[in-house]
C-alpha cells in the first residue's frame, strides 16, 4: 500500500520524540543497557501511541557515522521494534559504536529483545545504577613531615610565591 499514512489506532504505529524536555524526561525512566545501543524507557502515565527518539552523540564518530547509525536504528525500529513497543511508554535509544558493525538481524533481534524484556535478555540490573555513597569525609594525602611529627609538612610556601611575603593585609 503505497502512500497509506497509519491512523493512529493501528498496530505498530509510533509516535517522535521531538523536544528537549521529552528527551531529558525519559532519561529519568528505566535505562536497559547492552552491547549496539541504550535503551532508555519512561512509562508517561497516559495512553496513546509510544514514541521513539534517537540520540548519537559526537564522541561516536562523524556526521556521516552517526547519521548511519540513526538511519540503522530508525529502521530496525520501523522493521520490528515498534510491534513489541508498549503504548504509553517513550523510548529513547542511544546509540554506541558497535552499532555500525553489527548485522541487521542482530540489531533487529537486540531491540526487541530489549524492549520486551526488563533486562534486555542480559541479566543486567534494570534502572539507573546510583553511585556508592562515599564517607562524610575524603581522606587528603599529605606529604611526610621531615621532623617526625604527624602533622602536615607547612615550612614550604607554594610554588610561585616568594618566602616571607604575607598576603598584603
């Protein structure tokens, strides 16, 4: 059916992800990670059809690298990934390097895989890992003092400051 524009009650049908604020919303959902892409997933909390953005950023190489990347990601999403995509649920994917190399059919089978299964089929801990909290207290490393005391080593001045200047008050 050449030129059919899908109604929006149509299977399979997704909605874009087109602002800012869409994009740093969904980055507070579920983060499903794994080897071509990250797959980040936020439950709107509305009905209506799921929406899907791409993100590849710089670091993975250049224009033309990443606008591959995208086109790649855009139509394993158009080919089988919009059929498993829930509505109500906004998806961002981000792309990694790997996703130039790897085969179609394997692009293909990890973005269902990862939208269908919590933990992308990978055993891995769904969600944001938060950072270990640290004691209230760093501990600072300071030079031995050459007399054997325990106290930090004062008797030199910073490096580009003459001795005996005080600080002009």
């Amino acid at each position: 059916m050449c030129g059919h524009t899908p109604t929006p009650g149509e299977a399979g049908t997704i909605g874009r992800l087109k602002s800012r604020a869409d994009f740093l919303a969904v980055q507070k959902g579920e983060r499903r990670k794994g080897p071509y892409f990250l797959l980040e997933v936020l439950e709107r909390g509305e009905e209506g059809l799921p929406r899907v953005g791409y993100t590849v950023t710089k670091k993975q190489g250049n224009a033309v690298e990443r606008n591959r990347m995208r086109r790649r990601l855009r139509e394993a999403v158009r080919l089988g990934g919009r059929f498993a995509m829930k509505p109500g649920h906004d998806y961002v994917i981000v792309a990694r390097r790997d996703t130039l190399d790897a085969t179609f059919s394997r692009l293909t089978s990890a973005l269902k895989d990862r939208i269908e299964c919590p933990n992308g089929g990978q055993g891995g801990d769904p969600g944001r890992k938060r950072r270990r909290e640290t004691g209230a207290r760093q501990q600072t490393r300071t030079r031995p003092n050459p007399s054997g005391s325990n106290r930090p080593d004062t008797s030199r001045t910073p490096p580009g400051r003459p001795s005996g200047m005080n600080d002009g008050k």
